[in-house]
C-alpha cells in the first residue's frame, strides 16, 4: 500500500496540489473561500431550484446538473449526456445569480497554484461537458472510487492520468457527514463493471491502509484524489449536507479538465 507523506491536510500551494495529484498527502483544505452569507443564499437556491435530480443509487441523493455517473452505466449514453449539458449549465448559473459563481471564483483561485490551463473539456463531435454538478448528500455516500481512465474509457476524460476532486460545502450537517479517504488507489477488479466504480470494500477494516476523515466547514473547498476509495457519513435526518465540485484530471498536455 503506498503511504502518504502526510497524515493531515495541506494548505493550498503548487506544491501540494502536485503532491494531491502524486497521491503524496490526503488533502487540500482551503478556509473561507466563500462567506457564510454567500453560502446561505447558495444553498436556498439549490433546496428552491426546480432542476434538483435523484441519483440512481439506494440512498437518496439528490443533484444539480449533469453527472458522468448516470450517463456512463450499461455501454454509455454519450449523445444524451451531451444533449442535457445546455441546460445543466444554465440550470446552475441560476444558482450563481441567486448567490455568486462558484467555478470561475475557484478557477481563478486554483490558477495560479497549477502549471496549466484549467480547462472543461470538449467531447469530439458531441460537445461540452458539464464543468460542476451540485449534491445534497444528507444521506451518506457509499463507499466508491472515482478514476476517468477505468470507469469512462472511451470518453475524452477516460484518457487523463491522474484526477483529483474539489467541493464546496454551502451547508453542513452539525453532526455526522464527514468524509473518509483511503490511501488505496482503486484498480477495477476484473469480474467488476468499472462503471460502477465499487472499491475493494476491506479497505475500510485493513490497519495496513492509512485513512484521511474531514468533518467540512460551512464556506470550505476540500480537495483530495478520488481514485481512492471514499465514502461519506450519513447525518442528522434534519440536517442537509450542500456542496457544488467537479473532478479535475491531469492530460497529457498537463491540462487540468474540469468535469462532473
Ligand atoms: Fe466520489
């Protein structure tokens, strides 16, 4: 199992965004980047938003814009994912004109600290992928990974070398609702359907794999690469848990793609 240099978070720079890239430490973790202001009027358009959509999945999950996830299952449905971006898009921009807009702020922020374009990729002859998407995980998440070139081979993100996530959390639960990573880079086994991006699950009990667990903050950006299998906590039944994110994932021209 590969070890990380680290056992906490880093604060933003180049280096630790190369280092998160390498799976060198668990995570990034950068404190106000947004106001608690600006995330309460977020999180009051999304809960108002007549564009929320359900995941696929047992535990209820609600979204808000476009996921790889639903449209790569059973072969993919590329045309249909493509066709429904527009509209994903302008669905999230009216949040943004409810509240602020989250991906250019973040993208401006991350610039600096990556050598290369940050950029949201375009399928050839299909079009635009969805740059962000937004989820009220209240619930929990499953234990998953999330790595481009085993679960979406045959997509231009399927071709990256290494992704990392970012999220924002606009509303957190005050009890429940971390997230926990583990250092075991996900690789598909072979009786597995990749498309379903489900881990080796004795990751969670194995003392030999180390363990990263972050309870998110109103207003923060948590980063961390999701080729390692993650899961987060159910929280209190009352509470909401919001956050809006993408993938990020390094190509071979050092791009950093941003997708949903
Ligand atoms: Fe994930």
């Amino acid at each position: 199992m590969p070890t990380w240099k680290r056992e906490d978070a880093a604060e933003l720079s180049s280096e630790s965004v190369e280092a998160l890239i390498r799976n060198e430490i668990p995570a990034v973790r950068i404190s106000g980047f947004a106001s608690a202001e600006e995330c309460a009027a977020f999180t009051n358009a999304v809960y108002n938003s007549p564009d929320l959509k359900s995941y696929s999945v047992e535990t209820p999950t609600h979204y808000l814009g476009l996921v790889m996830y639903e449209y790569r299952q059973g072969g993919g449905r590329k045309a249909e994912f493509f066709d429904a971006a527009p509209a994903a898009v302008a669905a999230q921009q009216k949040l943004y004109d409810q509240s602020f807009d989250v991906p250019s702020r973040f993208r401006e922020m991350l610039g600096p600290y990556y050598d290369g374009p940050i950029v949201v990729p375009i399928e050839p002859g299909y079009g635009s992928y969805c740059p962000v998407v937004v989820r009220i995980a209240s619930n929990g998440v499953h234990l998953h990974a999330d790595f481009a070139p085993y679960n979406s081979p045959g997509w231009e993100i399927g071709a990256i070398e290494a992704q990392i996530t970012w999220n924002l959390y606009t509303q957190c639960p005050s009890v429940g609702g971390q997230t926990t990573v583990y250092n075991a880079p996900w690789t598909p086994a072979e009786d597995d359907d990749p498309a379903r991006g489900l881990p080796d699950s004795t990751v969670e009990s194995d003392p030999t794999v180390q363990s990263f667990t972050f309870a998110p903050n109103v207003g923060e950006i948590v980063l961390f690469n999701p080729r390692n299998p993650h899961k987060i906590a159910a929280g209190s039944a009352s509470e909401g848990r919001v956050s809006i994110g993408s993938f990020l994932g390094v190509n071979a021209n050092n791009d950093l793609l941003m997708w949903s």
